[in-house]
C-alpha cells in the first residue's frame, strides 16, 4: 500500500524505489503475481525455503511448503492453476536442444521429445539439487554437465546458494538463457522485425533484477546501434559482465565451472 501511496508523485525517492524493490521481491516468491511471465515452481520453493530461513526460522519449514496452493503442493483454485501453467525446457539430448512444454510442477517428471528424428526420451529435472533448481528450466546443463558440476560442488563444499549464483553468472548461461528467450519471444511476436525482436530480448535481461548495463530507452538505444544479430547481442552481454570485478577465484573454482560448461 505503500508503494502505491508513494507513486508516481514521489516515485523517484530512494525510499520508494526501495519499497518497490521489497515489494517486487516478496510478492514473486509468496503470492501470485500478473503478467506473463511463469515462474518455475521448483525455484520458487527454494526462494521461499531462503527467504524463510533467514527471516522465520521458527516456522515449521516442511509442512509451510507441503501445503503450500502457489506450488501446487496442496489442493484448491490455485494449485490446479499452477500445474495447468506451461514451462518450457530444453531437450537433453545434444544433437536436438529444441524448447518443450511441461506442466509447472514440483514434481520430478519423465518427458519426451517429439519432435522427429528425435523421440529421447528423459527425466526432467536430470538431478534434484538445490542450485539447480534455481537455474531458469530452459538453460539447465546436459546431465553429464550436471553430475561434473555437483560433484564438482561438494569436492569443495561449496553451499547450493552460492553455486547457482556463480552457475548463473557464466558465459555459457548467458548464452543458454539468451538463446532460449530469442526463440520464445520469436514465436510470440512473429511479426516483429529482426532489429525489434533484438530489442525486446535485450529488455528482457535490462530490466531484470540485478539491472543489466543498459536500462533506460536511451542506453538501450544506444546499445542497439551496434547490435544485429543474436550473437552480437550474447556478444555485448558478455563483453559487459566480464567488465565487471571479478570474484577472487584462487583455487580455480568458478574457472572449472565455466570449464565443464562449455566443454
């Protein structure tokens, strides 16, 4: 309420941008929110499972998510409209990687791909793990990338948190995750020239949380100008994120990820 108090006439003070920021954060996790966007229930229950930990460690955790309508973990109106959801995940097998709809569940589920020359057949997710509940469904690795990374994970016993996040943060996953919203956005806007589809990927990470390196009309105006194809937008994302400091990496751990990803 106060978020709404404070726009638009004041919504440039650092509080309301902070309220917003809360706000957003929270109701993403805990509630239905509109908009097209579906979120992968599986990493939503490890943002409430965080979120929890952190703020109400008293709660009793297993019962909270096992009946839980937004994860469709119990019955009524809300869970039978998170499972009649549609995610989309990428075949497993390596000579086809086309995008397929799944029900939004919890559950581990057995999918197969239909399309011909194709027909593998293949567990969706490869491995129940934390972290990798957290990588968006249709840039998961290959499962022999995803056993080299778990076990890569506990030789140094590296917490799942802090593991998606130097996951996430690889060139790979740019380009996994940037492909696979070209080809959504491809489908929905059939219409749009290959400049305005460019674009409108580019919003798609700019406005994002964290912001990406461009986030006003202007920026991403600019941006564009140099921007033609699909591989110079990957291009200008990696280019822009290995600007960034880099984490101290002394032992080689995020090197033998980046590694095993793109091998």
């Amino acid at each position: 309420m106060e978020v709404h108090d404070l726009f638009p006439d004041h919504h440039d003070l650092v509080l309301a941008q902070v309220l917003a920021r809360v706000e957003g954060a929270i109701a993403s996790v805990f509630f239905p929110t509109p908009g097209p966007t579906v979120i992968w229930v599986r990493q939503r229950r490890q943002q409430q499972r965080q979120i929890l930990e952190e703020y109400a460690a008293d709660i009793d955790m297993k019962t909270f998510l096992e009946n839980n309508p937004i994860l469709g973990t119990s019955k009524g109106r809300i869970s039978k409209r998170v499972f009649e959801e549609r995610i989309l995940i990428r075949c497993q097998n390596s000579n086809c990687s086309r995008l397929i709809a799944v029900p939004n569940t919890v559950s581990a589920l057995r999918v197969k791909c239909r399309y011909k020359g194709c027909r593998t057949s293949f567990r969706f997710p490869a491995r129940d793990l934390e972290w990798l509940d957290q990588v968006r469904p249709d840039a998961h690795p290959e499962p022999h990338k995803t056993d080299k990374l778990e076990n890569h994970r506990r030789s140094y016993g590296i917490p799942h948190s802090l593991f998606a996040f130097r996951v996430l943060g690889s060139p790979w996953m740019t380009r996994r995750v940037q492909e696979s919203m070209y080809m959504e956005l491809k489908k929905k806007i059939p219409q749009s020239s290959e400049k305005e589809l460019l674009k409108t990927v580019f919003k798609t990470r700019a406005f994002a949380w964290p912001p990406g390196p461009a986030t006003t009309e202007e920026e991403i105006d600019k941006a564009m100008e140099s921007i033609d194809s699909l591989e110079d937008l990957i291009g200008y994302f990696t280019k822009e994120d290995a600007k960034e400091s880099p984490s101290p990496d002394p032992f080689g751990i995020g090197a033998r990820v980046d590694e095993i990803l793109s091998a």
